[in-house]
C-alpha cells in the first residue's frame, strides 16, 4: 500500500501535501507557493473548458466538451487571487520560515 503523507515544517509545524488534489481531465493544476499569503496552493494551471449537461442520481456528470484545446491560465494564489506565486521546487522549503520541509507519513502503519 502507498503511504500518504505530507510535507511538514519542523520549526513552524506548517504542513502542506506535496501533490495536486483536484487534478482532472478538465482542470490540470500544479502545486506551488504564494509568497503573499506565505501558503502553498494549488494553482490552475490549464483548463478544458466543457458544459454539464447531465448529472446522475450518483453524481457522476456527462459533459460536452467545448473547446478541442487547453486553455491556459496566468498562475494566481486562490487565496488572495495574486500572481505572486512560485514552483514549489525541491528541496521543498517551508513558505513561511523557508525551513527545508521534511516528510510526515499518515498512515498508522506504526500501531
Ligand atoms: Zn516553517
Ligand atoms: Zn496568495
């Protein structure tokens, strides 16, 4: 089984996930740091555009497809909708005391 984990600031205690969350086929996002709000966020990066027309009782949605390309995006914090955002970039540093982050494994494989 693969381990979950997240990077942890030793100093701060600040945690962050290292991988995107929402990626899908419409919508590809990168994970990276704002410097204003001292965060990491995940950042839109390209986007499918497409329409619902459709949605299940199990909440699975049949979609158009509206556009054949990507389009991309200004990278902006989701945040504080700045564009003062950086690649998270290894060695992955804390955004907020820029401490090197180390990994915190979740699962409770040591009970
Ligand atoms: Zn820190
Ligand atoms: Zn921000």
């Amino acid at each position: 089984m693969h381990a979950e984990y997240v990077m942890r600031c030793e100093r701060c205690g600040y945690e962050a996930a290292d991988r995107v969350l929402h990626n899908s086929a419409f919508k590809r996002y990168e994970i990276m740091t704002c410097t204003d709000c001292e965060e990491v966020v995940q950042v839109l990066i390209t986007e499918l555009p497409y329409k619902v027309i459709k949605t299940l009782p199990n909440g699975i949605q049949h979609v158009v497809v509206q556009a054949d390309q990507l389009i991309d995006h200004d990278p902006e914090c989701p945040h504080c909708h700045g564009p003062r955002v950086e690649p998270w970039e290894d060695p992955k540093c804390c955004p907020k005391c820029r401490q090197r982050m180390v990994k915190r494994e979740l699962d409770s494989q040591w009970n």
